[in-house]
C-alpha cells in the first residue's frame, strides 16, 4: 500500500469518500483513522515539530477529515469548524467594515441572523435578493459588494439557484461567490466546479449523516484564500474537537450510499404526496411540475433528501399532522439516517413575522420534511394517517 492517500484525481467519488485523507496509521497500522486526543505535541528540539504543535492550530484527526471533504467537493484546501456557522462566521471574518454583501433572501435563518444581527453591528451592509433571478442579483451589487451568499436548493422551499450565473455576476462584480452546499453535498453538487470561490457546509447534516455530531467546514481551491480563512479559523479559535472529527469521517464514509436512498426515498415521497387529494402543493426539485426542474436535472447528480408540501388545512390542522405521526420525528434539524419533519411556521421560521413569512410562500400549512433510509412503505403510511388524523378524516 502507497504512503500517500488517494488523490483528488486519481478514484471516484465513492473511493475518495472512504480513503481521501486517510491511510493506515504509520504507528499501528490503525486502519481506522485514530482519534488524537492531545492538546500539544512534543517538538523535536524548539521549533522543530512534525506537523503539529497545539490541536487549535492543527490535529491529525482534524486533517484527515479536512482532507477528505476537500477531496470530496474537489477542492484542493479544507478547513474544518466546530459548527456550521463557526463556518460562515470565518468566511465573514474576510471582509471589512463598509464592505457590501449580496445574499440569498432565504438562507438559513441562522445565516440571516449572523448577517443582520451580528456583523449589521460591524458595518459590514446586506442586501437579500431572489437568486433564482440573476439580473436581480446583478442589479443589487454596489462598487463595496465583496461577497455573493448564496444556498441552493434553498430552505424550506427547495428552490434552485443557477450556479452558473452567480458565478457570472460575481466574478464581473470582482466578489467572491460562496455557497452553502449542505442541503445538496458534495455526492450531488460540486459548486467549485461552477466557479465558485468557497464551499461551506453545516457538517451536523448530511456529511456527519447520523444526527450526532455539530460541525461545519469552508472548502476552496484557492490557496490565498485557504491561508487567510486558515488565520481566522487558528485565531477566532471555533475547531472541532478530534472526537467530533472521527465522528463526520465516519459519516462521509457512507456520504454516496445514503444521499442515493435519501434522494430515491424522497422522489417516492414526493411523488406520491403530489398525487394526495389533501395535499396542495409539494416543493421537490426532482419532480417535472417543479419550476427549476431542469436547471436542478442539469446541475445536481440526484435531487436530495428534502422535501416540502403545503397541507390544505389550517396552522392547527397542520400542527396536528406533524404532531401525529411515529415514524417521522418531529425535530428541526435534517440529513440523519432518521426520517424528521417539521413545521417552518411554528418552529424554524417562527421568528419571521407573519406577512413577511407568508410573502416568502412560507404557509400556515407548509410542512418540511427530512426523509431518512428508512422503509419508503412505512414512511408513506406514516404520513397517510397522520394527514387523514389531522383533517379528521
Ligand atoms: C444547519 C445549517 C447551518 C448551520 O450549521 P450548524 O452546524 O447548525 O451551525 C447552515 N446552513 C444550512 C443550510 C444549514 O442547514
């Protein structure tokens, strides 16, 4: 067996998920990827140290997962955090104060409360947009816009965004083009291939896969960029421990796997939810009646595991539906092996007003849904009784 890991351009993505990063422990012969739990690291005479000195700075475990994710989303430089939005925060820690950003109007609600609540304060300026209109995108950018935020498919309405043409704006605005690749990842979606300058990820998701671990991580291609994001990420200080490490590296093993069933789960779901006499409207960019269905064909590999649909009920007959079933948890939260499900207007986007929140298309009777690996018979029967309880039916 080679010394070196795989390289990014050598496997397939399966390949790469299991070794990128990873190679028998030089010591033991550990096939598994130790968990290094120490702070420091003894140095061979002052200054002189093997590649690691303090675990803040750098810990093998946290390299080998750094690697592995920037392997996977074909990036040459990853760096890992203790939490998806330690990451977005360190993207921020770029830019300075009278700088300009463009964002997406409906990321993630933590995203939007870091942007206005927390660096509004620094007098870094905002504008939220409809990215799935470029020329809207184009038109928000100033002479001060640094940054373009986007995510695609966007939550909970599972809109698609072109990357192709953010990309375009950004590089004519000289900005950076970000994107938060959670809800797709890397198994569907290479945003660096389409130009984009950083990938961001909540690691709690999908890449961690089991809804037991926090973490997050920034993947890019440009090695500037990589060393700048390295200085905060080193002095701010928001690192993963090397448990949390081993805990997503044992996620990604099985990234490809799981993001087929989830997707294949999901289609089936939807599908059928779109065909229910109670069912209004089902939001899933895999289905033909979805308005970005052919932009999401062109550029994600499958359509994922979220889906949501609008109950032809009330605020309390949709609070009984996701209050009345067994199999699906009601959590927020998504991208476990666990089918979870929720209601934006009650729980994740209770703190939007409600004009506001209905404008955005997020309904009284909107429910997201998390569809997990689970029997896709059981999932459907699930939420079969639960809406026909909810309606009385
Ligand atoms: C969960 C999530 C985040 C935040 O990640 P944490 O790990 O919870 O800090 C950011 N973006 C998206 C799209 C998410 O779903």
């Amino acid at each position: 067996m080679s010394d070196d890991p795989p390289s990014k351009d050598d496997t397939e993505f399966a390949t790469r998920a299991i070794h990128a990063g990873q190679r028998p422990d030089p010591e033991t012969g550990a096939v598994m990827t130790p968990i290094y739990a120490s702070s420091t690291f003894a140095q061979d005479g002052p200054g002189d140290h093997r590649g690691y000195e303090y675990s803040r700075t750098g810990n093998p475990t946290r390299t080998a997962l750094e690697d592995n994710l920037a392997s996977l989303e074909g990036g040459e430089y990853g760096r890992a955090f203790a939490s998806g939005m330690a990451a977005i925060n360190t993207v921020l820690n770029l830019l300075e104060a009278g700088d300009h950003v463009v964002v997406g109007e409906d990321v993630y609600g933590g995203t939007h409360r870091l942007f206005t609540e927390v660096y509004a304060d620094y007098d870094l300026r905002f504008s939220f947009v409809d990215t799935t209109d470029p020329d809207a995108v184009a038109e928000a950018v100033t002479p001060a816009t640094e940054l373009l935020w986007i995510e695609t498919p966007t939550n909970p309405l599972l809109q698609v965004i072109d990357l192709d043409a953010m990309a375009e704006v950004a590089e004519a605005a000289d900005a950076l083009l970000a994107v938060d690749n959670t809800f797709a990842t890397p198994a569907l979606q290479r945003p660096l291939e389409y130009g984009a300058d950083i990938v961001a990820h909540s690691l709690t998701k999908y890449l961690g896969g089991h809804s037991d671990v926090v973490g997050g991580a920034l993947i890019t291609d440009d090695q500037e960029l990589d060393e700048r994001l390295g200085f905060y990420q080193n002095s701010v200080g928001a690192t993963p421990d090397p448990f949390a490490c081993f805990l997503v590296l044992r996620g990604t093993k099985t990234l490809p796997v799981r993001m087929e069933r989830h997707s294949e789960n999901a289609r089936t779901l939807a599908a059928w939810l779109e065909d229910h006499p109670a069912i209004e409207r089902v939001y899933y960019p895999g289905l033909e009646s979805h308005p970005q269905h052919e932009l999401a064909a062109r550029q994600m590999d499958a359509f994922g595991g979220m889906v949501s649909f609008e109950l032809d009920g009330s605020l309390e007959a949709t609070e009984r539906l996701v209050s009345g079933t067994e199999v699906f948890t009601l959590a927020e939260s998504l991208g476990g092996v666990e089918s979870l499900l929720e209601q934006p207007a009650t729980m994740t986007h209770a703190a939007v007003p409600r004009e506001q929140r209905l404008e955005a298309g997020v309904t009284d009777g909107l429910v997201r849904v998390s569809v997990g690996l689970e029997a896709i018979e059981d999932l459907r029967a699930d939420l079969a009784g639960a809406i026909d309880a909810a309606l009385d039916r």
